[in-house]
C-alpha cells in the first residue's frame, strides 16, 4: 500500500509517519519509484508498536530506538537480552558501580545481581534519595516489603518468558519491562484507593 | 538570608529558584526591599520537594504546582485527600465513566472503587488497550496476579498512613504516590535481573 493508505488503516497521519521514517523507528518500505514506497503489514504492526511505546510506554524518541533496535537485533541468551531490555529503557548509569550507596544496597537487601543489575541498583538508589531528600521516611520495614512483592512479581513473569522463539522472548522481555510498568503503577493506585476507603471511607 | 544564600545552600542556581518562584512551586520571601527578599529554612525544605518531585519523581511543573498546592490546602478527609493526590500526579481522565472498558475491568477484577477511582481505572485500561496495540498478550492470570500483589502493597501503605496530623498525611500519601513509584520499578528490574540469572543465568 501507499503512504496515505498506511496513514488511513493506522489512523497517523503522513507527516508523523515520515518522521517516524526520517528517525529509524519505521523500516523504509519498498521503493516503487523516487517519491513513492510500498508498505504492508510489517509497517501497520510495527507503528503500532511506536505509538504503544511513545504514548503509554512514556519513552522518549531516543529510548523506543534503542527498544525496536533490540528487537530487531536480539542478543544471543535470553538473561543477556533482559539486561539490554533494561538499559534501552533506562541507559546504565555510568557511576553506578562507584556509588557507596549502590553497594550498601545490594548488600542490605541480599540481592543477587552482577554488575548488569547495577544501574537497576542506581536508579533504586536515585529513589531513595528522593525520597530522602523531600524528607519523607520510608516505614520500617518497607524497602523489603516492597523488594519481596517484586520479587513474586519477577518470578511470575520470568516463568512465563516464551523460549520458543528469540523474537517471541525479545517481544515479552523488552515490552513486558515498558509497557506494565503504567499497568502496575495504575493498579497500585486502585488498590489504594480500595484499602483508603476501608481504612478512612 | 538572601537569593544568593539560598541558592548557595540549596545548589540551585539563582535563575532556577527565580523561575519556581514566577511559577508559584516556591513560595515568595519576606520582602525587605523592592529588588530583595529573605528566605528561611521553609524555602529551603521546599526546594529539596520541587527537585524531587520535578527530578525523579518525575512531574511536570503542572502536576508539581497541582502536588504542592494539595500539600498547602489539604481536604479534610484523609480518603478524600488520597483521592486528590491521584488526580493531583495524574489528573482524571474526563471520558473515564463513559467507557465501557473501564466497568467492565472493574466488574471483571472485582474493585471495591466508586467514581473516584475511575480514572485510576482509566489509567489502568490505557495500559490494558497499549499492551494491546504492541500485540503483547498477558499471560493467563497476569492481571489478578498483579492486582493481588498490588492489593497487598496498598494495604501496607494505607495502614501506615500517620494520622497525627493532616500535613504529615497529606505528604505521605501525596509523596508515597509519587515518589514510591520509581523505588517499586527499580525494584522490579532489580528482581527481574536476579530471576533471570537463576533460570537463563
């Protein structure tokens, strides 16, 4: 199909889809003369995919390149494929392992990470000093509270990571890690709000 | 102390603490002259706020205005308050009770919400309806799961919400919706790193 009736199936417009184009987001389609491509079902699914990423996913331009390159590139193992799920999402944070507070965190909470669980570790650690710093305090006990509930969280859906296919699994892992984030966060606000009304309803 | 003291302290440059203060985040000094004011340790503790709520926490300077005024006129219930802060990080979603998805995942999962908590619900159906359109399927379950371990997390919040004082709970519920978010997301990275190493490791 053209251009146009990729725009009309997909509902975005031309202009959008060209910037999409000139940013490596969309493949090019199959040049039919200077001025005029083909495209098919590929660029349908993949837009689709673009708009999930940059509306609810919240990822940057920058970001949702990195996310369709490892798509489109998967590394070799599934465990090494989740750590670059991760840093497409969030970039590693250069100083994470000479961070004092990194260290002390990893060894306070027992976790059992290497080196690619450090920028995870510093941007937990970013939190925690946020939370510091507007001066809120965490009740006791509730970093490993929180770290246990996420812990069912990441055994579940890393039981559930499809290993029929390196797509299938690159598809699950780097989406799943973007995309239920604004899921859980909404969900979370639900039950508080349910829990608020028992409480102080 | 003047301008220049408090930006000294607080390592915020002038010109920043002059555009939160144009953008009512900061709130004016005692004036001394026409060109000068003076600040204290109130302006100090606010500033540590707006760079947490603008930074990790991730606010626009919209959503911060509308977190820091729900801060400074607190509503008199501790429910209501809760619902505010909600709507204060995310504000409601205007078709929210006009969309049929929205009863339906409220019937379907069971929530114990009234109208307040449907844009909460809206929230949640958005992530729904973008997992959708990337084509990522839920594994069976997954929904319940996550709300179950949601549930679980709100009723250690909301139990530990401090009832000694309005502003004490207003910024903890307002600064716990925020500012916990990013903690539970790293958190999840964090324990996803640690159950993929054990079964792909």
């Amino acid at each position: 199909m053209r251009i146009s009736a990729l725009a009309a199936q997909t509902e975005i417009p031309v202009a959008t889809i060209k910037f999409y184009l000139r940013e490596n987001l969309l493949h090019e389609g199959v040049r039919t003369a200077a001025t005029q491509a083909q495209y098919d079902e590929t660029h349908v699914a993949r837009l689709r995919l673009i708009r999930a990423l940059l509306g609810p996913g919240g990822l940057s331009v920058a970001a949702a390149q990195r996310v369709i390159q490892t798509i489109e590139e998967p590394p070799e193992s599934v465990h090494e494929l989740l750590g670059v799920a991760a840093s497409a999402v969030a970039p590693p944070a250069k100083d994470a392992d000479e961070r004092p507070r990194v260290r002390e965190l990893i060894s306070r909470l027992g976790l059992e990470i290497d080196e690619k669980g450090y920028s995870s570790c510093a941007a937990a650690d970013d939190a925690l000093r946020a939370l510091d710093e507007a001066g809120f305090e965490l009740p006791a006990g509730a970093l490993e509270f929180y770290l246990d509930q996420m812990r069912q969280i990441a055994q579940f859906e890393i039981d559930n990571v499809p290993t029929d296919s390196a797509t299938a699994a690159v598809r699950y892992v780097v989406l799943g890690t973007v995309l239920i984030e604004p899921l859980l966060l909404a969900l979370r606000r639900l039950a508080e709000q349910e829990a608020s009304a028992r409480r102080f309803g």
